[in-house]
C-alpha cells in the first residue's frame, strides 16, 4: 500500500501553487540537476531539462528539496507560482491515430 505520507505529498504535487520551471534560454543542458535529482538518477524517462521526457519536478515523488535549483550554474532553474494541476504528459496512441484518422477525412473530402 505504500506510506501515507507519500500519498500526501504525491497529491500535493499535482495541485501545487509552485513548480519548478526551467527557462530554456538560460540552460546549457549541463545535467548537473539531473544529477542531483533522486527521481532523474532512478527513472530514466524524466528529466529537468531534456526535452521529450517526463518532468522530474512533476513526479509525485518530488519533495521539492530544491537541489536541482541549487546546483544550477545558469540559475535556469527556479521555483515559481504555477496555478493549474500538473499533470504528466502521456503519449495517447489512440488520440495520435484519430488525429491521423481525421487528416486522412478532411483531406479525402478538400
């Protein structure tokens, strides 16, 4: 069943008021935060700054201990008032094959 504990925390992730953000045009792709980020060394489909990954800061095991945002040399790294619910993007396969579908429909009768 897991800690109660974490339950907490992993909802309050979702809805939290603060996130960390990354300004892309400040990182020099350095990974030092990655590094440090306990989620990013155990769950290789996150990252702070790759792009095409996960957000380790959306995770719901993220404490917000902000090392990451310490161990950034670029300060791209921040924590900042954020005011809808997180949510980890999924790939839907399904909803990539009706937006196929549907150029295929409209391109059919254009």
């Amino acid at each position: 069943l897991g800690c109660p504990i974490a339950w907490i925390s992993g909802f309050l992730n979702k809805v939290s008021f603060l996130k960390i953000k990354l300004k892309e045009d400040s990182c020099t792709s350095c990974g030092k935060c990655d590094n440090v980020c306990y989620i990013t060394t155990h769950n290789e489909s996150h990252s702070l700054h790759k792009g095409g990954l996960l957000n380790s800061s959306s995770h719901y095991s993220c404490s917000r201990c902000m090392d990451c945002v310490e161990t950034c040399p670029t300060g791209a790294l921040s924590l900042s008032p954020h005011m809808s619910i997180i949510v980890p993007k999924k790939e839907d396969k399904r909803s990539e094959q009706q937006k196929k579908n549907r150029k295929k429909r409209d391109h059919k009768t254009a």
